[in-house]
C-alpha cells in the first residue's frame, strides 16, 4: 500500500497543485493525505489546511493548520480563510456532503477553485450489477461535466484513479530512500 498510497498523492500533487495554491486536505491523516501533505509543501502550496484528529503528526508533515473534525466543523471555520479563499480543496474522506459544504461555505474560490473528490459520494459503495454502478459513478461524473459551464461554481473534478507515467515508481521509490517523504505507520 505504500506504493499506491504514495503514487496516488503524487498524481494529484502534480496534476491539480500549482505554487502558491491554498490547499485544504479533507481527510490528511490517512495513508494517501500523510504523503500528499507532504509533497504539497514540496510544490510549494503556500498554506496547507487539513482535517485530522492528530494534529502534532500533521503540523510535522507541513500542514499549517489543523482541523480537528471531531471537534469543530472545517466549513465553519472563519479562521482558515485568513482572508483568501482556497484554490484547491482535496477530498480523501467524506464525499459528497463535502462538496455541497465546500460550495456553500465559501471556502473556495468560484472563478478557479477545483474541489478534487478522491473518494465517491458515499463511504460505503455496493453494487451488484450494471445499473447500481451507474448510480454510484454517473453523478459524479455529471458533476464533473456541468462545473465545468457553470462560471460561479468551481470545478469538481472526480480523480478516479492513477495516472502513473513511465519513471514514477522510480520516483516514489527515490522519495523513500532519501529520506524526501516521511512514512507514517
């Protein structure tokens, strides 16, 4: 798990963080949120917020504030604006309840702002045939597609997967070796 916990965060480090982005991790403390963290500092997010019930491990990771969820709601709380809105948030955890908080809260931006869903709506997926397949992944995806038109929405964008390149285990495993990315047990 280490492998595709680390090459997951990579992709989406790569491909949705831009230097000087705001980024809030909803669900950093698990395996995949523990690297991102990390190489997200390394792309040079300028402020890193995350959700996690372990706050000494996070800040260690180069989070700047946490959130403890079991305490205190992240979409209400003011303090994480610091009076910019967030570029990008990252679902690791929740679902779709996120994104419609995300939307709402203000937290962030509606002209650029991308919430990327790494999990599917609802914790709990089961399907036992075609259609309650559909029902699972189609809402997503139409998510996906009418943000995209809609100017004073931002971007949901559903991550379903890897997008490994040629070299990157090479990476991930050069990241371990020399000691660039903590790993947490």
């Amino acid at each position: 798990t280490l492998t595709s916990s680390l090459l997951s965060a990579m992709t989406a480090a790569n491909k949705y963080c831009c230097e000087g982005d705001r980024v809030l991790v909803l669900g950093g403390s698990g395996g995949v949120g523990c690297f991102l963290i990390q190489l997200l500092k390394a792309r040079g997010a300028s402020f890193i917020a995350t959700t996690s019930s372990q706050r000494e491990l996070m800040l260690s990771l180069g989070a700047d504030v946490v959130i403890n969820y079991q305490n205190e709601n992240w979409f209400e709380n003011s303090d994480l604006l610091k009076g910019r809105q967030f570029d990008l948030i990252i679902d690791l955890a929740v679902g779709y309840d996120a994104w419609q908080k995300a939307r709402h809260s203000k937290l962030l931006k509606t002209s650029g702002g991308k919430f990327v869903a790494m999990t599917s709506d609802n914790a709990l997926v089961e399907a036992h045939n075609w259609w309650q397949l559909t029902t699972v992944f189609v809402p997503m995806q139409w998510r996906e597609l009418w943000t995209r038109f809609w100017p004073s929405c931002p971007a949901y964008i559903w991550h379903n997967g890897l997008d490994v390149k040629p070299g990157d285990l090479a990476n991930v495993t050069k990241l371990v070796e020399d000691g660039t990315m903590k790993i947490v047990l």
